[in-house]
C-alpha cells in the first residue's frame, strides 16, 4: 500500500499568496524525504530535501518542515506564481531502502 | 549536461507486440531506475539497478524487463505488449540507491492499442 500520501489533489491560490502543500507518511523508519515539481508533459524536478535529523530547511522561496512526531511533511512556497502550477509530489526513502517511495501528487493552480 | 536522456518520446504499440525503451545519465552516477505514471497517480518503480551489473524488481516489474548495459545505460523492454502497459515511463538516475536526490528524464509516452 502507500505509504506517503497527499492531503488534497488540488490547491488553488492567487499569484502572491503564500502555498502550503502537506504529505503524511507511515514508516517511521523513513529518513529522507524530497519534494518534488512535475509540470505538464515533463519529467519531475526536483526542489528541495531533508533528512531526518531535521525539521526544517529552507531555499529559494520554498521551505520544507519535517514533524517525525506525526509523521508529517509540508512544502511551503513564499509569494507563489504562476510559472508555480504544477503537481508536486512528495517522496520518501526508507532507511536500508532501495528507491524512493512517492504519493499520488497535488495540483498547485496560481491565478493572477 | 543533458542529464538523464530517453528514448523514443512517444510509441504506438499493437498488443503483443515488444520494444525496448533507451536511457542514458551522463551523471556518472551508481544507480538507474525505471518508473511508470498513471493519470491520478504517483510514480511507481517498475525495476532498478543499484550500480552497474546488478538489477532488481521493484513494485511493478511484471511484464517488464531491464538490463544495465554499462554504468551510463539502463534499459527497459516489454516483451508482450499489453494495453495495462499503456503508460508514461520515467528513467532516472542517482549516486546511490539510499538517501540521494534521484534526477528524472523527460519521459516516454506509450500507447498499447
């Protein structure tokens, strides 16, 4: 079965606002986790990682937080903008594991 | 660099028939992997190669096979085409199999009529 998973298919927003996309996970053994953003017609990119001896990091406008207590991901994006829609996946490696493990998606829609 | 490169981008296939998707890194990195995307759906790993000379099964790998032709090339064949195996496939490539940033293709799209 799954083991990361997206609270909501979609998010809308206006260009401006501030996005917050979460992800739960189930295997507490899980130790490094990616976020990342696949527009139309292309492959996922990636944006940003943490590990597990983490709760938080931060790049250019995005920031990842990390609550191992309840197994929770999110992905905030500061100041969101159109060339921001896309689906964003969050993934995972279990520790010992051989490849990540990825939940189903989000579709982030920016309107101006 | 052009990263992770595969081939063909789009294919027509009839049922039962085979063909061999083609993926190159030029990241020298240690591990490939073969995913597959359905609408609605994340990513899942069909088969992958933690260095070169050794493959291995992951989620999804009936129907599929694989072969790790040297440390730049990982491909992937369907032997019997099934309209199942209609899908977008993604190669990517990482240093290791644990704790790395995995870097994707650009896909190929496949069409089992």
């Amino acid at each position: 079965g799954e083991s990361v998973g997206l609270h909501l298919p979609t998010l809308s927003v206006q260009e401006g606002d501030n996005s917050i996309i979460n992800c739960a996970y189930s295997n507490s053994a899980s130790d490094y986790f990616i976020w990342y953003k696949q527009e139309s017609g292309k492959g996922p990119q990636f944006i940003i990682d943490i590990r597990s001896n983490m709760d938080k990091r931060q790049g250019q406008r995005v920031t990842v937080l990390l609550n191992k207590t309840v197994k929770h991901l999110s992905l905030q994006i500061a100041a969101t903008q159109p060339g921001d829609s896309a689906v964003y996946f969050c993934a995972e490696n279990k520790s010992g594991g051989t490849a990540l493990i990825f939940g189903k998606g989000t579709t982030l829609s920016v309107s101006s | 660099n052009a990263g992770v490169t595969q081939t063909p981008k789009f294919q027509v296939l009839k049922t039962g028939q085979s063909m061999t998707l083609q993926c190159a890194q030029d990241m020298n990195h240690n591990s490939m992997y073969w995913y597959r995307q359905d609408p609605g759906m994340g990513l899942r790993l069909i088969y992958y190669s933690a260095s070169e000379g050794t493959t291995d099964k992951g989620e999804v790998p009936n129907g599929y096979n694989v072969s790790r032709l040297n440390k730049r090339e990982f491909s992937l064949r369907l032997e019997s085409a099934a309209p199942s195996q209609t899908s977008v496939y993604f190669c990517a490539s990482s240093e290791g199999t644990t704790g790395n940033t995995i870097y994707f293709g650009e896909g190929s799209w496949l069409t089992v009529v």
